[in-house]
C-alpha cells in the first residue's frame, strides 16, 4: 500500500517585475533604477520607490564567505544542510576550546531595513556585540573585527558598514528555511519567525506546514506532549484566503485560540507519520510515542474502540483534497 501523500500542494510563488518610464534624472542626484512593483501569487503587492541598484559590499562578500565556512565546518549544523543563503540575522561566531559556535545578537538588520535604521539602536546592537566578544579575544582577532566593534555608529555609513558585515549578515541558511515558499519550504522571509523557526526543533515525524486545496498555508501545533494520546491540534497561522483563515481570526478577535478536531483533515495529516508507525508497531522504545502504542495495545486487548471509533490501519490515506471536518480520521491517538 502506498505511503500517504498530500496532494493539495501548488507551485510556488513567482516573483514578477513590471518596469515603468524611465524617469529623468534630477541636478545632483544619483541615478536610480525602475520603479517597479513585486508580488508573488499570494494576497500581496507592494510598489517599490526608485533607489540605486543594490550592489554587494566587499564586507558582505567577505562575510558570507566566512559565514558558509564556518558552518560547512559544522558537524552538525542546526539550521540544516548545505548548500546555504547568508541570512542577515544578526548571528555572531564565536570560538572556544571546542571549536567555533554561533549565538545570536538582539536583532539583525536586513539589507533594505537599514535605510530606516536609527544609528544609535544600531550602536546599541553593536555594544552588545563587543560584551559578547570580550570573552572571545582569539574569535575577534581571526574574525579581524577589533575596528568593527570599538568603532561606534554614528552615520549611515556605519549602519551600512554593520549590516553587510560578519557581526550580522552572518547566518547560514538553508533556502527553504530562509526564502523557500510553500509546499516547498517555510522560509523566513515568507512567513513569520514564531512560526516558521518550529521547524528547526519539531520532531521529524509531525508536519507542521500544509497547504490546503487552494495552495494556501496552514502551520498547526499539538496541544499536547508526545505520546499524551491527544490528536488535537492547534492552529498557528493561516494564510489569507485559505480555508481556516476565517475562522482563525474570529477566534483571535475574542482572544482565544482556534483548535481543530482529531479528526480533522489538518489534525490527521499532521500526525500521519506518527500513526503510520503506530499501525506498523515501528515506535522505539525510548520514543515517548511508545506511551500512545502500549494506550493502542490495552485498547486492542480488551477489545475498546479507539476514540475515532474504528481500528488503526497500516498507512493512513489523506489523499482527497480539501479539508473533511468531522470525517472520521481512520486513526489511533498517538499526540504531539
């Protein structure tokens, strides 16, 4: 029997650039690009001011070869594997006996937002950053950072100099985790943070992004700890337009949270993998799922229906499309 799938998948979203006139240069002012719009097949569209055409800075150049060094020599780098996108977010590498490691500072500071950026919150990211690296003097020296960070950020020439350097424009990441788009990847840059960083510490075998009939993104969370035998789940965000959008933000608006049924088409694919190893008894022992087998064992020997009220099957089929409210899940509990 074939593994279940989610079929209610979409292309992802294609960025479409519309130029406009030229427009005439002004007496002393530098030449700017097009205006242009951006917008991508989600319920969104901005429309761009004319600026000068972004160009790699030699501090950014050199810090994203530092940043994709320094995590390729990882052995297990937490943000997922190569190859990776620099991230503007704010991390800074830091070496101790064991090797190098990175933390991260208060904030980090995207290329486009330092435009807006006030240089005295910058200087304060910055202060920050040096109390951090006092304690690692052999980091600054090989990082060859002294000057950046005894430097304080006056202008926006030192904002600019801060945002394309190794002190923040210093995060490895992986496409899908930093501009990936549904179905193939929660990017940051997509989606919120909250939500889209549960990816990096949820377990494998819980999916937390799905898209429903129309492409749309859904994120859901368990409501309660492995093997607790709840099915439930509770909706974390909801795109524009998709089908638990509406409900979602009515609940918001009376300041509670928005649970979906065991039963429900989102809650079961959710926890499919997690029934699928339950039907097929490949739980390990140490997994704290084993809670939720042993609950499906005594169920079975004293001949007690499961809470959906049918046996657990040996895969579980979620291929229609759409989303079946109240339909009966063709499962046993197994919980986050």
């Amino acid at each position: 029997m074939a593994k279940a799938t989610n079929s209610n998948a979409h292309k992802a979203g294609s960025r479409k650039a519309k130029p406009a006139p030229a427009q005439k240069k002004r007496r002393g002012q530098a030449p700017a690009g097009p205006t242009h719009t951006e917008q991508e097949d989600r319920p969104w569209k901005i429309r761009i001011p004319d600026h000068p055409r972004r160009t790699d800075s030699k501090e950014y150049i050199d810090s994203r070869k530092t940043t994709n060094e320094k995590a390729k020599g990882q052995p297990h780098w937490f943000f997922g594997d190569q190859p990776y996108e620099d991230h503007h977010g704010g991390g800074l590498w830091v070496k101790d006996e064991q090797g190098w490691f990175v933390v991260r500072n208060m904030a980090g500071i995207e290329w486009s937002a330092q435009f807006c950026a006030d240089p005295a919150k910058v200087d304060a990211l910055r202060l920050n950053a040096k109390r951090v690296y006092a304690r690692f003097p052999e980091a600054v020296q090989e990082l060859g950072i002294g000057d950046l960070l005894d430097t304080p950020i006056t202008d926006a020439a030192g904002v600019a100099q801060w945002t394309d350097s190794v002190c923040n424009a210093s995060l490895a990441l992986p496409k899908a985790l930093h501009t990936g788009v549904l179905p193939n990847g929660g990017g940051i840059h997509h989606y919120p943070a909250p939500i889209a960083e549960i990816a990096l510490f949820k377990y494998d075998d819980f999916q937390l992004w799905q898209t429903d009939a129309s492409g749309k993104a859904i994120a859901v969370v368990p409501v309660a700890a492995r093997g607790s035998g709840d099915g439930h789940t509770a909706v974390a965000f909801a795109e524009p337009g998709s089908v638990v959008h509406n409900e979602q933000a009515k609940a918001a608006g009376e300041n509670r949270a928005l649970f979906l049924a065991e039963d429900d088409q989102i809650s079961a694919t959710a926890f499919n993998e997690q029934y699928t190893k339950l039907a097929r008894g490949h739980v390990e022992v140490e997994d704290p799922l084993m809670l939720a087998a042993e609950m499906v064992a005594g169920r079975k020997e004293a001949d007690v229906p499961t809470p959906a009220g049918q046996k657990a099957q040996e895969v579980i089929d979620l291929r229609e499309p759409g989303r079946a409210s109240g339909r009966k899940a063709r499962k046993a509990s197994a919980g986050a």
